[in-house]
C-alpha cells in the first residue's frame, strides 16, 4: 500500500494519476509483481470534488483516506481533544535557557488547529487498514510528523505491516521534526526503513539520532536523476526572472515587496511571481498590481513556466529543486522576519541573498549560467539527490511481502 497525495499536479491531461513524491514507484512495484494500491489524502488545494471526479478515471488501483472512516472516529476525535485543552504549567529549559513561554506559544498555537483530531483519524485509519487488508508493506512520505506516528501505531495495534518511510524531498538539520532524542527513540512509532535521497540526507538522519541500519539511500525517486546533464529547453530572453512564492502569505508579502524593490528600475528584465497552490490571490494580487509592468502574476503550471525561466527565485519552496533539476540557477531569499531555513541550507554552493540590492546583484551574476547550472551545482546535488538504485528500493518494499 503506498500512502500518498492528491492535487491538480497529480492528473495528467489524459487522465492518468501522476504521483508527485513517489514518481515511479508504482511502475517499480508491479516489476514484482505483487498486487499493491494507492491510499490517496486529497490536499485543500484542489476542489475535493473536481479531484475525484479526476480519481475516477485513474487506472491505478486507490481507495480514498475518508473510506476508512466512520462517523464514531470523528466524535472519539473530537472528545480526545477536549481533554487536552489546557496547558500544563511548568517550567521548560534548554540548555540552562528559560524556554517556558515558546512552549506555551506553540501549544495555544496548536489548540487553534485540528492537528490532535486529524491525528487520532490518522490512528484509526491505521488500524482499520491492517484489519481489513493485512498489507505486508506500508510505503508513505516520511517527514516525522505527528500524524506519520499515529497512523504507523495504528498498522501495528491491528497487523504486522512493514512500514517504509520514504523521505522525498531535502532533509534539514534545522527542522526540528528531523531531530531524535534518546528519550522517545524506542517508544515513539517510526518506520521500520528509511529510504532518503543520497549520502547527505542519511548523514543528517544519522547525526540527529535515527538508527543508520534504518537508513537507505534509494536514491531521488521523486526528481529522478538530477546529476545527468540538464534537458534542453526553450531559449528565454535571457532576462526571465521567477519568483516561488510561500505558502505563508506574510512571506510571500515580504518576497513580492523586496523584488519590487530589487527590480523596480529594472525594465530589460521579466519578473513572474508564481503563487503556492494553497495561497488565496486577494492580498497578492492587490502588492503585485502596484509594481511597474514588468512585473506580473501567473497560476500556470510550474512546469510551464520553468521551461522560459533563467533565474529562480524562492524562499522555502522545494520547487527549486525542479529548477535546478532544468538546470535553472536559484537564489535564496532570506526573510527579515522568520528564522531562515532553505531548502539547501546544508549545501554552501547556493547563494542567498536578503537586502533588496543584494538580489539585483546576485541574480544578475547568476544571468550568465542561464543556459545550464555550472558544474559545482551538479556536485552539490549529487549528495542530496542520487540516481535511483532499483534493487535497494525492490528490497526494502519486497522484504516485508516475503516475510
């Protein structure tokens, strides 16, 4: 059973299901063979039910998160959560730092969500899925989070499945989420394998405190072989700036006004901001409207946009991996607000910029690499990211059908 995700990204336009993060592990799996199928969550970006009117022409086998649940999970939801209402008052510590009121912050911060309830549904789809299917191998998209822990309970409170977490995008020692304490590593539900993307990412696991015999470099299903020389693209101007918004409107507020500032003078230049899928246009829309013509907004696929990029500009998204998987130059921008934490904070060999006047210089250094990454970018994103290795993937997936 592979657990993984729904968007518009997902359907192509003849009306196959085209994974986002697992790329071509279906294709690998049926090379077993062994009967699999996909439990797909819908994301909020995409009209629940344009995308099942899309799943229903999906050939791939499916069933849906929501199939797996009852209307009893709900209230049971719903009535843990009552019971965690109140914070618990005590000193926290770190390091002799009085860290009391960042906890306090983050715990009423989380009480405004529904992250305990959709964490407990997560648990029941669990343990209804191994009673009802017994699956020998549970693959799923490994970030340390919550929900992966409650749904991992849930598979071994009701079966035996052997859970795969497949970690499909960077790793970052600064993402807390990646960190391991000694304390809850052997009472705390994690995957029984690890499959990362190159010899970087495992060696972050590694020193955060995973267990490394966890650990296995499959290599980037989900961008493919990023070492291999960059494919060839359509020629832009040589001047086609893009620029990745956040999901965080504050963010994407702050990147739109440090460009406009950056660029504004700069009329031999194109610059397109590219909106997150889940972000509402209204307050963008409105900043972006009062910058000078060469600056405009787009919703069209990334793909599209990409292919007459020459620079790309992003804060926090993974689509700079695409643009370097183009061989498109990247820029970091930092914000002046939030602790920074880029995609490739582990690598130096990206830059990153923060004042205005050091994005105008630092993307017009990168204009000259426009037709394809220099070769340092290719080292760099070999250790992150390495071609897939067919019999390790087949291995990890496969052991728990033969057991």
């Amino acid at each position: 059973m592979i657990h993984s995700w729904a968007d518009q990204r997902s359907f192509t336009l003849d009306g196959h299901y085209d994974d986002v993060y697992f790329g071509s592990l279906a294709q690998k799996i049926e090379e077993i063979p062994r009967e699999y199928f996909f439990l797909i969550d819908i994301l909020p970006t995409i009209a629940y039910p344009r995308a099942l009117r899309k799943m229903i022409r999906v050939r791939k086998p499916w069933h849906l998160f929501e199939e797996y649940l009852s209307f009893s999970d709900v209230t049971a939801a719903l009535e843990i959560s009552s019971r965690v209402t109140k914070h618990p008052v005590f000193r926290h510590t770190l390091l002799n730092l009085d860290i009391s009121a960042l906890i306090s912050e983050e715990f009423l911060s989380d009480q405004q969500g529904a992250r305990t309830e959709l964490s407990y549904l997560y648990y029941a789809v669990g343990k209804r899925i191994s009673a009802l299917h017994d699956p020998a191998s549970f693959c799923y998209t490994f970030e340390n989070h919550i929900w992966e822990k409650m749904i991992i309970r849930g598979l071994k409170e009701a079966g035996n499945p052997r859970v795969v977490g497949y970690a499909h995008s960077t790793v970052n020692s600064m993402e807390l989420s990646y960190s391991l304490s000694s304390l809850e590593r052997d009472i705390i539900p994690l995957p029984d394998s690890i499959l990362v993307n190159g010899k970087k990412p495992k060696e972050i696991l590694v020193s955060s405190g995973f267990d490394e015999a966890r650990i296995h470099i499959v290599g980037s299903l989900r961008y493919g072989d990023l070492s291999l020389p960059a494919p060839e693209r359509m020629p832009g101007t040589g001047k086609n700036i893009l620029v990745i918004l956040s999901a965080d409107i504050n963010r994407s507020l702050e990147m739109i006004s440090k460009c406009g500032e950056a660029f504004r003078s700069c009329n031999e230049v194109s610059i397109i901001f590219k909106p997150h899928p889940i972000q509402k246009l209204s307050a963008i829309v409105t900043l972006v409207q009062q910058l000078p013509g060469q600056f405009s907004l787009s919703t069209e696929p990334l793909g599209t946009l990409l292919d007459a990029t020459d620079v790309v500009l992003y804060s926090d998204s993974t689509a700079s991996v695409e643009a370097v998987a183009r061989g498109i130059p990247i820029l970091h921008v930092k914000s002046d607000f939030l602790i920074d934490i880029g995609i490739f904070e582990e690598s130096r060999i990206f830059r990153s910029a923060d004042s205005p006047d050091q994005i105008r210089t630092f993307t017009f250094d990168l204009f000259r690499f426009a037709r394809g990454s220099p070769v340092e970018f290719r080292a760099a994103i070999r250790d992150l990211f390495s071609p897939v290795d067919d019999n390790v993937l087949i291995q990890e997936i496969s052991s728990g059908i033969e057991s």
